[in-house]
C-alpha cells in the first residue's frame, strides 16, 4: 500500500462514518499521511481525527476510534493505533507490501517517464502570468509543465514583452497581456541578471535547477559557482548522477546476460535502502500532484534529490549487479528493476523542470 492508497484508505473512512451518521462533519477534499517520526508508532501517521474533531463536536481520540473502527480488516494494512490526543498510527501489512511494491515497479515501468502524471487538475483550462524577469519566466514555465502533467490545459502569459533569450531556457510564453490570475511572486535574482547573462555563465540546466530548486520566496544562490561542481555538494549533479549510474547498471547487466525484473514474488525479502528508495518512488504521484496544486516546482526538486540520495543508499548497501564470482540471480533481477525505476522517477521528474537527463556523465 503505497502513501497515497492509504490517503484514499483514510479518505474513505471518513465518508463511511458521515454517511453512516456516526461523524457529523465536512468529509475533506483529501487526507494527509506522512512518515511515523523517529520514536512513533507504525509506518504511517495522521491527523485527520483531530482536524475533524471540531465540526465533529467530539474528543479528537472519540472520532480517531469512529475512523480505526471503519479501517480493521482493509488489505495492505496490518494494524491502526491510537496515539497522544487522536493521532492514528498505520503499521502496513509485510506479505501485501511485498505485493504492493511488486506492482510499484511494474506500474513504473510500464508508464515509463509519465509515472506520477494524472487528472487532478484536470477541467476548465488555467490561465496564469508573471512579470518580465528571468526567475518569474522559468518559474511559470516549470508550473505549466506541472500542471499540464495533472491533466490541466493552461495559458502563461508575461505583463511585458518577452525577453528573446528566454527561448533559450526552454521558456515558453503563450501571449503578451495579463491574464486574471498571476503566478505567486517569487523573489528576483539578484542584481536583476538576465537570462542571457547566466545561460553564458551556468548554460541552461544548472540556470533552470538554480531559480527552481530554492522555494519562491528564498533567495536563488547563482553566483557561487556551486552550481557547476561535478561532486556531491551539488544535488544538481546528484539527482542527474543518480540517473546516469541506473542506465550504467543496465547496460552491465546487459553484459551480463540479465535484464530488470519486477517479479512476482510476494516473499522476496528487500531491506531498509530498498524499502526507503520504494517509498520515495511511491510518494512521486503525490509530489508532482502537490507541486502542480500550489504552483511549487521547489517541491518536485526537493523530492529528486530525496530520490536520489535514496538510490544510492540502496546500491551501496546490495548491489543490483553480481560482485565477484556471483552468478546473476533472481535478487539481482529485482534489485536492478528497482534501481531502473528510480531512474525513470528522476529522468521524469527533471523533465517536468526543463532539465536534461543524459544516459551519460
């Protein structure tokens, strides 16, 4: 069961206890869960009960019994506690996680880069602008792609005429004029640097991860040449280093004479760097749904380098390709269609930030 099954899982539970008048209170559009903190109970935790504990007219614990009730029994989830003032705390069933993972990567696979893309927003089309300076353009580009990835048709405009190096940054505006609905603000880099001005000095991709990875309102640091160290200070070349060692694993396994395989097998044991790189693949529907809804490419970025720092943990601690006098195995096969998916996750997410994703490095 993957975060957002269990959002929906929750979800419903909610609705079943208003529908059946044992919860007197607004069902939300949606429900938030998010990873037990360090010292917790179970996988997975959530407020809602103490969220609905108002327009219930009832003790947060009451209405997180009501919702634990509705929740016994349901597949994938192996026990629901109560904590504190009415937290609810999920520990996942092991034999369907194996399954659910099984189908993570199967369903990775087969949508390839669109993973994660959906219909949230979908409906009538958005119309959105923003003002004629560098980080506004590339900021309302990223949101469009965003967007457009969760089923939205949408028009970006500039309050001015644009500038021609824009074009350059993969920046695309629709029209010239304001549309009723501007972007969030963000802060402008510094100096008022043009686009021109840091495509000669960063190129297009390191310009692109250096205005979109901060969030809006934080500064952008162009000037400190970070941005073009080939090591690991700079998650720009992490998230894109990760991307290239997953193809390197696949052409060696090539070599080898074995491909990445999902797998079947409800009982293959995967440990702690496998299961943290699952869950952060699982979570890449609901990030991309999240940047998209609030306009927040910072978001996505943040997830790939999570992504990536998380592919790495898991190759260092078993790795996909046979070490030695190994023989290529089962294990091997599944290790390596992990380490492809969190390939196809980063080769996506970069994509909707405008950023390349080459095989090589």
């Amino acid at each position: 069961m993957t975060p957002v099954d269990l959002s929906t899982t929750v979800l419903r539970a909610v609705r079943r206890a208003v529908d059946e008048d044992a919860l007197h209170a607004p069902v939300p559009a949606c429900v938030r869960v998010e990873r037990t903190r360090p010292g917790g109970r179970g996988d997975y935790a959530s407020a809602v009960a103490l969220q609905l504990a108002g327009p219930a007219a009832l003790p947060a614990r009451e209405v997180a019994e009501i919702l634990r009730e509705r929740m016994a029994g349901v597949p994938g989830i192996g026990r629901v506690e109560i904590t504190g003032p009415g937290f609810l705390n999920f520990t996942l069933d092991a034999t369907a996680d194996a399954a659910a993972h099984h189908a993570l990567l199967h369903r990775v696979r087969d949508q390839g880069p669109r993973y994660g893309h959906g219909d949230a927003l979908a409906g009538a089309p958005l119309q959105f602008s923003h003002a004629r300076e560098v980080r506004a353009a590339v900021t309302a580009d990223a949101v469009r792609r965003l967007v457009r990835a969760q089923g939205a048709p949408v028009r970006i405009s500039c309050d001015e005429e644009p500038d021609p190096d824009w074009t350059r940054l993969g920046v695309t505006v629709d029209a010239h004029g304001r549309p009723p609905a501007p972007l969030p603000v963000v802060r402008p880099v510094p100096a008022g640097a043009t686009a021109g001005e840091l495509l000669e000095r960063l190129g297009p991709d390191a310009t692109r991860w250096g205005l979109l990875r901060p969030a809006g309102h934080d500064h952008a640091p162009l000037g400190d040449g970070r941005l073009l160290v080939q090591g690991e200070g700079n998650p720009l070349f992490l998230v894109r280093y990760a991307h290239s060692r997953t193809h390197a694993l696949s052409r060696g396994a090539a070599l080898l004479g074995f491909t990445g395989d999902p797998g079947h097998d409800t009982g293959d044991p995967v440990g702690p760097e496998a299961l943290a790189l699952l869950a952060v693949i699982a979570d890449h529907p609901a990030v991309l749904a999240a940047a998209a809804h609030h306009r927040a490419p910072d978001r996505l970025a943040r997830h790939l380098e999570a992504v990536a720092q998380a592919f790495f943990d898991f190759h260092d601690a078993a790795s996909p390709l046979p070490v030695g006098d190994e023989k290529p195995s089962a294990a091997h096969r599944t290790r390596l269609a992990l380490a492809e998916a969190a390939g196809t996750v980063l080769a996506g997410g970069l994509s909707l930030l405008g950023i390349s994703a080459p095989q090589h490095l």
